[in-house]
C-alpha cells in the first residue's frame, strides 16, 4: 500500500479518516478511544502505541501495518504495490470486497515468493500445467461463497440462503 507523504503519524491517520469520510466522533467510537484523545494524536500533540494504532486502523477498516510504518514501529519491507493502491481506491467496490480482493491478491504474491525461494534454493520447481485455473484457497473460497457468477453472461449475483 502506498503511504502518503506527511510528516506524521496524526496528520496520515487524519488524511486516511478523511478518504474514508468519517468524522472525528465516528472513528474514535469505531476505535474505542475518546474524541479529544484522538484529535490529540491527529494534531501529534499524543503519540499512540501500538494497541492504540490497531484500533484505529480497525476503526479505519486499514491494514495495521501501515499505520505501524508510518508511526516508525516497523519498516516497510516491500515496495508499495500498485495493484492493492488501485483496489483500495476503487469507489464501486465495497469494503468487504475490497478485502476479499487484497487477500487474494496478497496470497497469489505469498505463493509466488515461495516458489522463488525453492527456485533459488535449487529446489525442484512446482510444475506448471499450463492452466491459469488453479484453484483458490479454501479461506478464500469461503468468502466468495455468497456470490456466484452466471455462466451464461458472467454477471456476478447474490445468492440467498433459505431454510
């Protein structure tokens, strides 16, 4: 995920809560926190731990990590990925969907780093049918579940359950 240039932890958690267009009281309630506690931490007057961070990153419905790198907690490993900057700021999309896609994604980027790593290690590479139908995890294919697509035009619709 790509991070914003600003010049503190408050002022990107500020930026993020204005992208999502909640309100200060939404997201200290989201978050658990009191809303002159948060104000605090977006004016960089308080700085949160980390406990904290994940509540609002919770709150803010955002990977903790990227707010752990943008508080200095942990370093940013990977370079940001274009892909998951492109999901996240897709407006059609919704928030359970939008998750659904990075994880899949995130797996896809997983399995291909593990592959590399026993290509580098003089290990056997895993043999490649050919077949770009590989099937899905099964974590995966538990949150597709509710939606199915139509054979016939490729729509995707919502089942309903019964009974």
């Amino acid at each position: 995920m790509a991070l914003p240039k600003v010049g503190s932890i408050g002022e990107y958690i500020r930026e993020q809560r204005q992208q999502a267009k909640i309100s200060l009281r939404q997201l200290a309630a989201a978050a658990g926190v009191s809303n002159p506690y948060l104000s605090q931490i977006e004016r960089g007057l308080r700085k949160p731990s980390a406990e904290i961070l994940n509540q609002i990153a919770k709150g803010l419905r955002i990977s903790s990590q990227a707010l752990y790198v943008q508080a200095g907690l942990i370093e940013d490993r990977e370079p940001p990925s274009d892909v998951i900057t492109a999901i996240r700021a897709d407006a059609l999309l919704s928030e359970r969907q939008r998750q659904v896609l990075i994880d899949i994604y995130e797996s896809f980027r997983k399995e291909k780093r593990t592959e590399d790593e026993q290509t580098s290690q003089n290990a056997r590479p895993r043999h490649d049918s050919g077949s770009d139908d590989e099937p899905l995890p099964e974590e995966f294919l538990a949150a597709l579940e509710p939606f199915a697509a139509t054979p016939s035009n490729g729509n995707v619709t919502q089942e309903t359950k019964e009974g």
